[in-house]
C-alpha cells in the first residue's frame, strides 16, 4: 500500500499550516526538545521530580532516532509548522494483534499546544491505522494528565477499565481504546 509522504492538516486556530509527515533521524533532536518541554510542562506532581530532573537531551534524541530506524516496530510521524517539528506521534499495531492499534506516544510543544496540533496528529494516526486494517486503538495515560485525557476523550477514547504503573514512572495510567472507522467512512 502506498501512502502519501505528507499531508497538511490546518487546525482553525492556526495560520501556518500543519504538514504532517514520517519522522527522519534527522529529526530526533527536534523531537527530543518537544519531548522534554512537554514532559516537564505536563508532568510536575504526576510522576517523581527525580524523573524530570534526570531527562537528558542527547540521551532522548539517541533514543527517538532509534525508534525511527526501527519501523518495523511502528511508525513515527511528526507534524511540522513554518519548517519547524513542534509535535509528533508514534503509532502501530498492537503486538500479536493485528486488528489492534496502539498509539505508543502524542506529544506537542508546550508552545503550540491548544492550537489543534495534537488533535490532528491523533487523526492522522488513527487515519493510518485504519488503513492498515486496524478496527480499534488503544493508549494508555496517566491519570493524573487532566489536559491530554481531555483530548483524548473528545476524540471519542474511552477507558476500558485496564491500568499499568511503570516502574520508572511511579504513576498509574489508565489504558483508553476507540473504534475506528474504515477508512471508506472517513
């Protein structure tokens, strides 16, 4: 199946359009400021400070870049706003489970945040794995994220009543799962 390399999303809020497109290792060290400010915006009081002290930039960047690498594991895609990565989503299916989806990540700058960037980067996710078979998608959040589970509620996720607590973490998340449309539907 062949997919188109980009795709621009405008959120009504925004002037410059979104262009959302696959993730290059090039784009790890973007990615890895993204990740760090959102973390350390969203998540004081929900896990341990030690945890957001101890978030290394080049430590981050190495890993994203190897996620990347490894499509076969899921795809990484970032949206990207006057030439600059201010998000990006990692996605796939669930494994041993094919008709599963599973979004592994969602984070946006904490500068671009409510201005629709996150809502059309869950989109495109759910859009690819559709295609790709899947019937629903599944995350997981933690609970305590009041911001991104109300994201994820008004794009219709639901809590199955599934929670994990990762030991690096310290904090519960809850696990949330949506039906997907085919995409003959979307």
């Amino acid at each position: 199946m062949t997919r188109p390399a980009a795709r621009q999303a405008e959120p009504a809020a925004q002037q410059t359009p979104l262009v959302i497109r696959p993730a290059l290792a090039d784009d790890a060290a973007a990615m890895a400021d993204v990740f760090i400010r959102a973390w350390q915006q969203a998540y004081p009081g929900v896990v341990p400070d030690a945890v957001l002290a101890a978030l290394d930039h080049d430590r981050t960047a190495r890993w994203l870049a190897e996620l990347i690498a490894r499509r076969t594991e899921g795809s990484t895609d970032v949206g990207e706003q006057s030439g600059r990565v201010i998000g990006f989503v990692r996605y796939g299916s669930q494994p041993g489970d094919r008709a599963t989806g599973y979004v592994f990540g969602l984070y946006v700058d904490p500068g671009a945040a409510g201005q629709g960037a996150g809502r059309a980067l869950l989109r495109h996710a759910e859009q690819r794995l559709a295609e790709d078979g899947c019937e629903t998608v599944a995350l997981h959040v933690f609970a305590a994220n009041e911001r991104a589970r109300r994201l994820y509620t008004r794009a219709g996720f639901r809590p199955d009543g599934g929670t994990r607590m990762e030991p690096e973490y310290q904090a519960t998340e809850v696990r949330l799962v949506k039906v997907l449309s085919s995409p003959a539907e979307s």
